[in-house]
C-alpha cells in the first residue's frame, strides 16, 4: 500500500507543509539522512526528479544502499547505520 501513495506522489510535483529537524535516530531518519546526503529533500523528491518507482535498499535492514545525485553520480551506502548521533539533529524531516 505503500508504495502505491509513494507512486503517486512521486508524479504529481508535492511541496512539504512543515519541517523540523530529528531529535532521535530512527530507520526513518537514517533514509532520510541518506537522501539528504545526496542533495535530495526525502524520497518523494528523489522519485519526482529522477523519476523512478523504487529506491534500492538493502533487503536485511531496509535502508536505502545506492543513490543517483543530480549530476548523474553515484552514492553507495552500507547496509548498517551511517547516521551518527551528532549528524541526527542536522537531518530534517519534511511533513506534506
């Protein structure tokens, strides 16, 4: 069910309502965090510009493991958590 809203999202062009920052880390926080690092707000974004259905994730922890940026390169992330505690407070979570 998920991915069906995701999917639609993903083609009309959606501007978050609200922002606030992480206070604690999360699965949630670590994607975003991963998304955030490749110049992207969050998911529905990466979807609209890249304009994919799926992000790739590790199948053992669900977070995001590769990343296409804006200028065509490539980030890989590990399958464990990259976010450190210090890191989380600067990620924002976009509410629409």
């Amino acid at each position: 069910k998920k991915s069906e809203v995701s999917g639609v999202m993903a083609k009309a062009d959606i501007k978050p309502k609200s922002i606030h920052h992480a206070k604690t880390w999360s699965d949630d926080v670590e994607n975003l965090y991963r998304f955030q690092q490749a110049g992207y707000r969050d998911e529905v974004e990466y979807k609209q510009v890249k304009q994919v259905d799926t992000v790739e994730c590790w199948p053992e922890t669900g977070f995001v493991k590769k990343l296409q940026r804006r200028d065509n390169t490539f980030y890989y992330y590990n399958k464990q958590r990259e976010c450190e505690d210090k890191e989380v407070p600067k990620v924002k979570v976009y509410v629409y």
